[in-house]
C-alpha cells in the first residue's frame, strides 16, 4: 500500500516531495487553478460550506473522508492506484513486455495527446455547470453537483500531474493551456464537441452525468489497461470516483421520472406538464440529445489511430485481461453498414484492430441500456403506457461513417426536407428549452424540501437522512 502524504500544500501518494522540482512546478500551477476555480467554478457558492468526501488514500476501504468544507479551500491531491509488481503490457504488439515507467520517446506525442484531451473534459464539465446550482431543486441535489465539480477538479490535477511529470516543457504548456480553453467559447473551445454543448439546466445535468460521464468511464477504462503504467494508475483510481457521477445522473432521472408519472397520475388528462411537471415524450428527446453526442465521444467506427494505439499497447478495450482471450486481436473482424454515394449502404468488413472504437463504444451501449431499462421499470411500476428507448447509434452523428447524415432515431435515413419536418419530435426544441428552464427558476434551499418536478431521492449521503443540511447556504 502506497502512503499518502496529506499534510503537505498538495496531497500525494507520488512522493512529491521528494522532487523539489516537480513540487515548485506543481505549486505554482495550483494558484493558477484556484483562480480558474474561483472564476468558471459554481457561481455564488464558493464561500458555503459543503458537505463534500475528499480523496485521503487509496485504500479501498477508506479512500475518502466527509466533512464540511468551502469549494476553493477543497484539498484537490495527486493519488495513483498502487502498483501491480512486475507489471506487463497485456495487449498489442508489445504483450509481454515490461510496463513503461517513463514515455517512450516514440509514444510521446501519441501519449501526450490523449492526456490532453482527457484532461481537457474535466475544467470542461465544471464550466459547463456553472450556474446550475442558482436553481437547485434541493440541498441533496446541490451537494451532488457539488461533488461532482469538485472532483472533475481532482481529475484535472492527475493529468495536469502527468503531463508536468513525464513531458518537460511541452508538458507545463499543455497544463497552462487546460485552464485557457472555455466550454463553448469561439475563439478557445474545449476540445470535444459534447463538452461545448450547453448544459444550464439539471435535466440536462442529469442527463450529461448519466451519458456522458459514462463515456468517460470507458474511456479511463481503456487507458487504465495502457503499458504507461504512470497514466494506467493514474486512471484506475480515478474510476473510483467516477462512479458517483454516474449514479447521480441514473438516480436523477429516475427521481424525474418518478415524479412525472405521479403528476400525470394526478391530471385527468394524464398531463405532466399541466402539473408543472416534465413529460415523458421530452425526456426522451434530452435521452436522445445526450447520448447521441456521447456516442461521437468514441470517434470514428474505423479508426487507422484506434489501431495504433492498441498494437503500441497505449490504450486497450475496456476489462481486456478479463474480458478476453486473443490480446493480440490480429484476426477477426467487423462488419459496417457503410453509406455510398447513392445514398445506399455496403457492407465493409473491418479488421478488429481499425475497430477498436466500435468495440468500446458498443460495451458503452450495452450499459447504457441497463439504467433505461431501470428507468423503464420506474413507468412500468405506474402502470403507464410509455416505454424510454436509446434511438439508433446512427441517429444524430457528427462523427464516424453516419456524420453529418439524416436519421430518425430507429435508424432509417431520412432526406433533408424529413428532417426538417420531423426534427423536433427527436431532439429538444427552443421551446422544450424555454419549457424546462420556466420550472428552474428558483432555488430550493430548505432542508428536505424538492422541487416539484423531482421525486426526493430514496436516502441520504453516507449514513445521512435526505434532509440533512447538505450545504449551508445564506440565501439572503
């Protein structure tokens, strides 16, 4: 077991100190982060005390302590998962051989990249979150966004710690530049599309955490199987954190979803909306939104980079010792529905390896599926005729063989003039937008209380009853 060192200005399990170098790079880099923090962070809740857990070990059995604190005053650490000892790149071309304990200078740039844009996505969702918490449906709600923030900020420090770590001075450049970029902004935009998309309101929040952070975990899954064995430590520990913002999303649905099929039960006209509250054919459009540009989060079904990258032996499948047998995957392959020119489809078959995306982005689908069919049994429960359903992994592409094509949600291809037409019935219309924001306008910061649109949830944080004060807040 690696020994934390909490005590110092940043905690570590990494011996930082030991690296006087490293050590002044790093603290210099944090003043710089808590100004980011204190300028793109929640807005109007930095001086509250949060109910928040903070990462003290890596101890499975105690990795993390609950207590109140302030947001900027949060103790954001560098912890890697212990090492595995004499631990072998287990796919690729390289199987077998040694992990690498420092970049192989072939690698660099390929490392580098995906680092970058790994850590990009953390500073990305807390800008795109900013505000959420100005119309919180409960404290419960607003400590989770909370948590989630303050450890998509922990997730930035192990990159920014890898990056500073093992690539010299490009390394600082691209850890100076994380906290340049903004979500959304023209000029210096995050680097995926989904963390521009605007998400300022807590459907879409919920939504984000359930879809999108589920991408992420794929994503850390794959790279937490790398020879790079800092970056493969790095990311397993992350995972364990990453589990909470999965659940506040699959939680957070599900409690709208209670909610809504308790108002329609309440209208004689089966009606959500005239009870104030979110109905269920514009959940369905937000389930579309957000996992369709998740689903571009993968990159292209055919990818010469994804085979790269599994035969140097950077970024593997997701579970790859346990999940399968052929670690080499030289033979096999994939079968595509590929669009022609004349608007048809052919088949192409596509070496295993050039289809690495697919293979992680269709595990990604299957667990999506498990919390829809929770979701399902919600409505099922209420006795109402309505089932949530993913639309097809060609709906609503920007990237890949389907980009920028026409498809209603069951997959079939659509002309231009349908799509026009037939678009507001699959994604959300400035309407829903308006729609969903008129029932988040105000703020519930009385212990226990909800909003009318979100069933409470079925118990508290860690021990805690649902109306324990989660966040002290003086909404005077």
């Amino acid at each position: 077991m690696s020994s934390v060192i909490n005590s110092e200005r940043i905690p570590n399990n990494v011996h930082l100190g030991d690296d006087r170098k490293l050590q002044r790079a790093l603290e210099a880099w944090q003043p710089r982060f808590i100004d980011w923090w204190k300028e793109m962070g929640p807005e109007g809740f930095q001086e509250d005390q949060v109910y928040l857990r903070t990462a003290i070990s890596v101890d499975a059995d105690g990795w993390a302590n609950f207590d109140y604190v302030k947001m900027p005053e949060y103790r954001w650490g560098i912890f890697l998962a212990d090492p595995v000892k004499d631990r072998k790149i287990g796919f690729g071309d390289n199987m077998g051989m040694d992990a690498w304990q420092t970049v192989p200078g072939e690698h660099r740039n390929t490392l580098r990249r995906l680092i970058v844009t790994q850590g990009d996505t953390e500073p990305a969702s807390v800008e795109q979150q900013r505000l959420l918490g100005q119309t919180c449906p409960s404290l419960y709600d607003l400590r989770n966004l909370f948590q989630v923030n303050v450890e998509e900020g922990r997730h930035l420090w192990a990159m920014v710690y890898l990056l500073h770590s093992y690539f010299g001075r490009d390394g600082r450049e691209e850890a100076e530049a994380l906290l340049e970029r903004r979500s959304g902004n023209e000029d210096k935009p995050r680097i995926l599309g989904a963390f521009n998309e605007p998400c300022n309101h807590w459907l879409s929040f919920f939504m984000f955490t359930y879809f999108t952070d589920r991408d992420g975990k794929y994503q850390l899954l794959a790279l937490a199987e790398s020879g790079f064995d800092p970056l493969s430590r790095t990311t397993r520990f992350m995972l364990t954190e990453e589990a909470h913002h999965m659940f506040v999303g699959e939680k957070g649905v599900g409690r709208v979803l209670k909610r809504t099929c308790e108002l329609m039960k309440k209208n004689s006209n089966m009606d959500a909306r005239a009870e104030g509250g979110i109905d269920l054919p514009t959940l369905q459009k937000y389930v579309n939104l957000w996992y369709s540009v998740s689903l571009d989060l993968f990159g292209g079904e055919i990818s010469s980079n994804a085979a790269n990258y599994f035969a140097a032996g950077i970024k593997g499948r997701a579970h790859e010792e346990r999940s399968y047998e052929d670690h080499m995957a030289l033979e096999g392959s994939m079968t595509f529905d590929v669009p022609t020119s004349n608007g048809g489809f052919e088949k192409q078959e596509v070496p295993l390896r050039t289809a690495m995306n697919e293979i992680l982005r269709q595990e990604y689908v299957a667990d999506s599926q498990r919390g829809i069919d929770n979701w399902n049994k919600i409505i099922r429960k209420a006795d109402i005729d309505f089932e949530i359903t993913l639309p097809s992994t060609r709906f609503h592409r920007d990237t890949g063989i389907y980009a920028g094509m026409k498809f209603d949600p069951s997959g079939r291809l659509l002309s231009d003039e349908e799509w026009e037409k037939k678009k507001g019935d699959f994604l959300p219309t400035a309407e829903d937008e308006a729609y969903i924001k008129s029932l988040m306008t105000k703020p519930i910061f009385e212990p226990g209380k909800m909003a009318n649109w979100i069933a409470p949830p079925a118990k508290g944080i860690k021990g805690r009853p649902v109306d324990f004060v989660y966040v002290r807040h003086d909404a005077s």
